[in-house]
C-alpha cells in the first residue's frame, strides 16, 4: 500500500486530492493540517472596507474530506525526515509516508526542518500533467468549485 500526506489545506492541497481521486488513486491520503478548512485570502482585501467578515472567508473541508476519502490530522508539521520517510508533528506524533507533498504555501514552510532535503518545483500557467490551472476571482467561486467537488 502507498501512502500519501499530504501538509496543508489551501487550493493546492485541495487540487491535489481531486487529481489523486480522479486519475484512479484509491489507498490512503491523509491531510495535516491545523484545521479544516481554506482561507480564501484573494477576499481578504474585502474585510477591511466591510464587504465581507473574517469568517466569510473560510470555507469549511469537512465533505470535501469525506467525499474524497481523506484522513484529516488536526495538526502542525514541526519536523521532517525525508531518509526515513517520516514527519513529526507539533503534537509530538510519528508519521510514515510514501509520498510527501508539501502545500502548505511558502510562507509556513520557510523554516521547516528537513525541508533542505526536498526538492522544490515551482510550475506557472498550465501543468499538462494535472490539468488547467483553477484561477478564482471571488469567494462564491471557489465555494461553488469546493461544493462540486463534494457532491
């Protein structure tokens, strides 16, 4: 069996599970993340002239999860040990994978230990491997992308 783990629940995260599912992949994913659900911070600058509240910007995984098979972990990722294939949570919690992909967006993964061990591949416009890049433009457009995705 192979295992994926996958850290974080942004677009990236969330695209990668989709393509997993739907190009055939049924063993285990599991996703770490803090909590839940997606920020949307394209709508963040909206929160501040009072078009939208905080909480209009979090959408929450839990169908998506379902829908997908995907086990949540409730967590932050402190370490990384990429000989062993193995993570440590902030929790103190031992995990095991296969497959690591990190989507966690580069701003909390600066400073991860172990991460000097990866290899980083940053692709811009349309990967023909995973398919088009998903642009929204608005909140109500990823909610209704995220909503498909569940059904």
């Amino acid at each position: 069996m192979t295992d994926i783990v996958i850290i974080g629940s942004g677009f990236s995260a969330c695209t990668a599970v989709r393509m997993l599912r739907g190009s055939g992949y049924r063993d285990s994913i599991t996703l770490i993340a803090p909590r839940a659900d997606l920020f949307y911070y394209p709508s963040l600058i909206w929160v501040a002239s009072g078009g939208r509240k905080e909480p209009d910007l979090r959408i929450n995984l839990d169908n998506f999860f379902r829908k997908h098979n995907i086990k949540h972990l409730a967590a932050s990722v402190a370490e990384l040990d990429c000989r062993n294939k193995t993570l440590r949570t902030e929790q103190g919690e031992t995990i095991t994978y296969s497959y690591l992909l990190i989507a966690s967006g580069g701003w909390y993964i600066q400073k991860l230990p172990g991460l000097e061990h990866t290899h980083n591949l940053c692709r811009l416009g349309t990967d023909k491997q995973l398919g088009s890049k998903t642009e929204f433009h608005d909140i109500r457009q990823a909610r209704v992308w995220l909503r498909r995705q569940s059904e």
